[in-house]
C-alpha cells in the first residue's frame, strides 16, 4: 500500500549519556515512561504508532498540520525536570506499507531531521522549526554530564565555571563535572563557537598571509613593508593567545 502521510519520530537527547551517568535501571525506566506518555498522547490525537525502537518513537499522521501540534505537543507535555529533552522531527510525503511498517525517503528524511543529521540526502533540504504562538513555556537547562534537563530553582547544585553556570540534576553529575569539567563542556554549543571562533581566525590569518607570502615572492623577496611583518607578528602571538584561552576555557 501506498499513500502520502506525515512521518514523527521523537526520541530522547542525550540518551547515551543518560545511560552513563544514572546506569541502565534508570535509564530503561525513562525511555519506558517516555514511551507510555507519548502513546497515550497518540490516543488522544488520533495518531498511529509505527513502532519503536528503544527510545525512539516512530509516529504517523494523515494531515500534516495534525501532525505539528502532535510534535509540540509531545515536547511540552515531556519537558519536566530531571526528564531528558525530547527532540521531535517530521517529514510529509509518500511512503510505501509493508508488514506493519513504513518505508521511503519521507520516512528516512524525517528520521534525519530528528538529529539534524543529512547523511545519504542528495539534495539540499529546508528544515524549519515549529513554535507556540502563545503561553509561557518553562525554561531549562541542561546537566552537562546526564544531558537531563535541569529546572534552575530546583537543581541540585550548581557549579560557575569562566562566568558560565551548569546546573546538576545529582550530587553524582556534579561531582563527575568537578572531576572532568573538559569532558563535558567540549560538547556543548558554547564550546563549539569558541573553536569555530578560532578557526575563523586561523583561516583568515593563513589566507592573508599567504596573498601577502606569494605577492612579495613575486617580487624576488625584495621591498618587504617592515609594517605589514610586524602585524602578522603581532596577528601570530595573538593566534597564539586565542588559542590558549579557548584550551582554558574548554
């Protein structure tokens, strides 16, 4: 059989982490409430479950503006404290039902969105983001080591690392943090930014001064603007700093 409809798939972030930090008891009685919470919310709205794989939940919806309430539906009614994020992705399209299950590049699309992950997609692909409109939504962070999400008022402990403050769901994960703090803070958004940052600056040096470099060869070596050496010079030993304090700071 065959039919356009729209493909869900929500999981847990983090969960290798999770699993990490709290062990594979906890960690297995998470994904089963999320599970049983997302089912009774596909009850409520008329969705069909797929199937599910771990802690993934592969959902499909007829009408695809269902199929977005169904998506932010889904990640308020699971944003609570020490619950991990939910990520939520969805594509519509055709799709060909074979022995109770879905297959197609809508089903493989909307799987990738959910992670953010294109691998195999030929073509370059829209992805865009579903928001309320309207209601105050609570506002979390995230436990660096169990990537759970944190309610600030309510966080075990806290720790102030370069002016940056992580919030621990357990006494275990902060004192994880204040064992290894590299370990985690190497993955989070802030950090990425601060090497882009440094690459950015890298790349720029190495670009210039390679025009510069070819340039003054072209002239056999000769008429070399003792200004222009001495900032790359200066634009080096600053190099060098960026570097130190992004290594700091990681």
């Amino acid at each position: 059989m065959t039919g356009r409809s729209t493909f869900v798939f929500a999981d847990l972030a983090g969960f290798t982490a999770l699993t990490e930090a709290h062990g594979d008891a906890e960690a297995l009685q998470i994904a089963s409430d999320f599970v049983s919470t997302v089912r009774t919310i596909l009850a409520e709205c008329g969705a069909e479950e797929v199937k599910t794989i771990g802690d993934e939940v592969m959902i499909r919806v007829e009408d695809p503006g269902e199929a977005v309430r169904l998506g932010i539906q889904i990640v308020d009614r699971l944003a609570a404290h020490r619950s991990p994020p939910v990520r939520v992705g969805m594509h519509s399209g055709s799709a060909i039902a074979s022995a109770g299950d879905w297959f197609g590049s809508t089903v493989n699309i909307a799987s990738r969105v959910t992670d953010a992950a294109f691998k195999h997609v030929p073509e370059l692909t829209p992805v865009y983001r579903a928001v309320e409109r309207e209601g105050d939504r609570r506002q979390f962070e995230v436990d660096p080591v169990c990537r759970m999400a944190v309610d600030p008022q309510r966080a075990v402990s806290a720790r102030r690392r370069w002016g940056i403050p992580y919030f621990f769901c357990s006494e275990e994960c902060r004192r994880a943090f204040d064992e290894g703090p590299r370990r985690y803070i190497a993955t989070t958004a802030g950090a990425r930014a601060a090497r882009k940052g440094f690459l950015i600056n890298l790349g720029a040096f190495a670009i210039l001064g390679s025009a510069h470099l070819a340039v003054w060869a072209a002239r056999g070596f000769s008429d070399a603007s003792p200004g222009m050496l001495v900032i790359f010079l200066v634009w080096a030993i600053a190099l060098v700093i960026h570097y130190r304090t992004v290594r700091s700071v990681l």
